[in-house]
C-alpha cells in the first residue's frame, strides 16, 4: 500500500549524521560500525531504497536547526543567523538529491497529483516525493525570511522543537507564544502554510489555538493517555485539533510508544515495543475523532533514534508494509486503512493548496 510518512529528517541525516541516503540500509550501518558519537550508530532505518522497498512514497522532509540563548544547554546553534544557514545547507542537499533522480519537491495541488499519478503507474525507479517542512521556527530570523522560505518550497512549519524558542515553548518547558510567536502565526496564516502543532507545549499550544485559523496538523505526535508526558497530546487537544480537521501522525519512538521507557537502558525487546502500540495511538485518535479521518503515519523514524529505540518488529521504513495487516486485525477495513496509511494527508494537502 501507498505510504504518505508525515515526518522524515532526511536532510538532517545527511548534513549532520553524514549519511549517503542512495546508500542501502546495510551499507550505512556497516559504515558506522564503531562509532559512538551518535546514539543510533549502526542501527539506522531510512534509506531511499528502504523507502521504495517499503512503497513510502511522498513525505514531510524537514530542515531542522535550533538557535539555543546563552543559558540554554541544549545542543544547538548559537545565533539565528547560523540556523538559517544549516537549514539552506539542508536545502541544498535536498535540491541535491533531486538532480540525482533520487527526490522531487511537491510545492501545489498540480505536483502532487502529477506525482501520485507516477506512483501508481510507474513500475521503474521513482523519485519520492518530498513537501519541506521546519522543525522549529528559530532559524526564522526575522518574519521577512518565512516568505523567503516559503518560495523556497517551505509548506508547513512547527513553531517550536525542545525548550524555549524564539517564537513559542516546545517539549520539556512551560511559556506562550508572546508578540514574536503572534507575529509569526500571522504570517503563516497568510501564506497559507500549515501550522505543524507537533511540539507544542500545552500553554504555547492552547495559545496558538486562541490566535491561529489556518490550516494546522499535527506530524508525529502521540496520545499522553497511553504515555503521560507533555511530548504526548492529552485528549482535550486531540479533540481541538480534530475541530479544526487536523490530521495526527502516529510516531515511532519508543520512549513516546510505553511507558518509562529510559533512555539508554531500556531495549525494545526488554519493554516490549512493537507496531502494536502505534496502532494502539491510531486506534486512540479515531475512537475520539468517531472516524478514521484524523489520524495518519509520521514515523520520525531516524530523528536522532534508530533501532534501539524503535519497535522490535521494524527493521527498516520498508516494515510500515506490516502496518495495514495490524489494522485489519483489530478491525479496521480496507477504506479506513487507506485513510490511515496515505488518504487523510493527502486531502488535507487537497483541501489546504489553494
């Protein structure tokens, strides 16, 4: 089945993790056998031919770059101006990999339907599709630089990642949006963008929510019922954004997927994790939502994670093929799984490009 991923750091793989993504996934472990300054070393999931493999054919890609303030010790860089930076090389790579045949950018409704025409007729080597997506607006320097992205390929943006960033409180920290974040919501909203939620901490997002009617989703966010932490969404704002037509994609991180889960010690084997649990956040989201109209697949997987901490049962992205037998076992029939594993993103990118 046609897989529509939410949330992929391919660029960031590349650029930072320096990882050839038309390596096979063999081939990059084997490569990084020994090294310690990563904690997935060795145990990646995502290549293009794993995607292919796995017919995961169109995605949110992302650039990733956190501007962290003196007195905060997350990793990160230290001024805005160097964030932009990492984010256009990331850039670069991706406009890279699309002269290679690897990639094509999707940017309006007409790309889209063009590529998902290609996926379904082409049998030979396809580009995978890829919508830019940033992970934390800090690289924004100033509102000026949105529009910038924007005709550049930008077509959803979150405004915070972990901690305290310029424009709104992410995961792991308490505050609101403020004039900065006000501002910013504003430019999004008339570029039409789509508002990613994912990250947002609760008082960051419910304030988001009170200045903000455009377009909002959430890529890879997980249900705080089944994981009590503020990473998760609590019930109350699944319903918000259910509301607002928001699509939810279900992520694969272990630590998000059980409960105390610890970083480092636990294994998915020791903890039990498995593709189970994802359904067991699919399943959550459409039994609020009534329908399985809400919820869809952004695996994250390799955002700084990889085998061991990913379900026991997933080897490669290629494994999401295990996913819609999963859902037929509990239940769910063909046309809800094809909601669930492509559909519902790829309508509200329909219903969203002008």
């Amino acid at each position: 089945m046609f897989i529509f991923d939410a949330h992929l750091d391919l660029a960031m793989n590349a650029m930072e993790w320096n990882r050839d993504l038309r390596w096979s996934v063999a081939e990059i472990r084997e490569s990084e056998k020994g090294m310690t300054d990563k904690p997935d070393r060795g145990n990646n999931t995502v290549s293009f031919d794993a995607m292919r493999n796995g017919n995961v054919g169109l995605c949110m890609a992302t650039q990733i770059a956190r501007y962290v303030k003196k007195d905060n010790p997350l990793p990160g860089w230290k001024s805005p101006e160097q964030a932009w930076a990492q984010t256009q090389a990331q850039l670069a790579w991706y406009s890279a990999m699309e002269d290679a045949g690897e990639l094509v950018q999707i940017k309006n409704k007409e790309q889209l339907e063009t590529h998902l025409t290609l996926w379904e007729t082409f049998e030979e080597k396809k580009p995978i599709g890829y919508i830019l997506s940033l992970e934390g607006a800090d690289s924004i320097v100033s509102i000026d630089h949105l529009q910038r992205s924007y005709e550049q390929g930008l077509r959803a943006i979150g405004p915070a990642h972990y901690g305290p960033g310029t424009y709104a409180f992410g995961t792991d920290s308490i505050g609101g949006i403020g004039t900065k974040g006000k501002e910013l919501l504003k430019e999004i909203e008339r570029l039409n963008l789509i508002l990613d939620a994912t990250h947002l901490c609760d008082e960051s997002f419910w304030e988001t929510m009170d200045n903000y009617q455009g377009p909002v989703w959430a890529s890879h966010n997980n249900c705080r019922a089944l994981v009590n932490h503020n990473r998760q969404f609590s019930d109350e704002q699944i319903l918000e954004l259910i509301q607002r037509k928001a699509v939810i994609g279900v992520a694969l991180d272990a630590w998000m997927m059980v409960p105390n889960w610890i970083r480092g010690k636990s294994t998915p084997i020791s903890m039990d994790v498995s593709l189970n649990q994802m359904i067991d956040n699919i399943d959550h989201i459409c039994q609020l939502a009534g329908n399985t109209l809400h919820v869809g697949i952004g695996t994250d997987l390799d955002g700084g994670f990889g085998t061991e901490q990913g379900p026991k049962d997933l080897d490669t992205i290629a494994d999401l093929q295990k996913v819609p037998q999963l859902l037929s076992a509990r239940g769910y029939r063909s046309a809800d799984i094809k909601n669930i594993m492509n559909l519902n993103f790829i309508q509200f990118l329909r219903n969203t490009w002008r």
